[in-house]
C-alpha cells in the first residue's frame, strides 16, 4: 500500500475530519481513506432527489387518485372591526 501526505489543510477542515471520524468510530486517517474510497470507487451517484424516491414508492402500489372538490369563488374576508 502507499502512502500520501496532504499538506496546507485548513484548521477548519482538519476540525470537521476529525469530528467526523469520531462519530464514525474511526481515526482520521481511516476516515480519510474511507472518504476518498466512496469518492473514487467509480460508480457515480445521483443526486438525492426525496420527491423521486416517494414518488418510485407509491408508483409500487399504483398511486394515488384524489378527488379534486369543485372551486368556489373566494369569500368575503370577516370584519374584525367590531
């Protein structure tokens, strides 16, 4: 295996990392290759899009048919002013 040095990393970020591996129960350096494992395994994601995920599952039970109630003209605001 190789090894790789990164250099001029902002304290910031250097911050989030190791935050992060410990949350994830990693040292830094395991979070970092594990990081960089799911960037670069090749295999692009797409973008997380909630309304197509709830869409494909009700699609699976065919949807749903609502009944759309008849439109009405817009009433009369109330008088508050007593």
């Amino acid at each position: 295996m190789a090894s790789m040095t990164i250099r001029k990393i902002d304290d910031q970020f250097k911050i989030r990392l190791r935050v992060r591996a410990a949350a994830n129960g990693h040292s830094m350096e395991e979070e970092a290759r594990d990081i960089l494992r799911r960037a670069l395994s090749g295999q692009d994601q797409e973008p997380f899009n909630l309304a197509a995920r709830i869409r494909a599952r009700v699609a699976a039970v065919g949807g749903v048919t609502l009944a759309l109630p008849p439109r009405e003209p817009i009433r009369e605001p109330p008088d508050i002013g007593g």
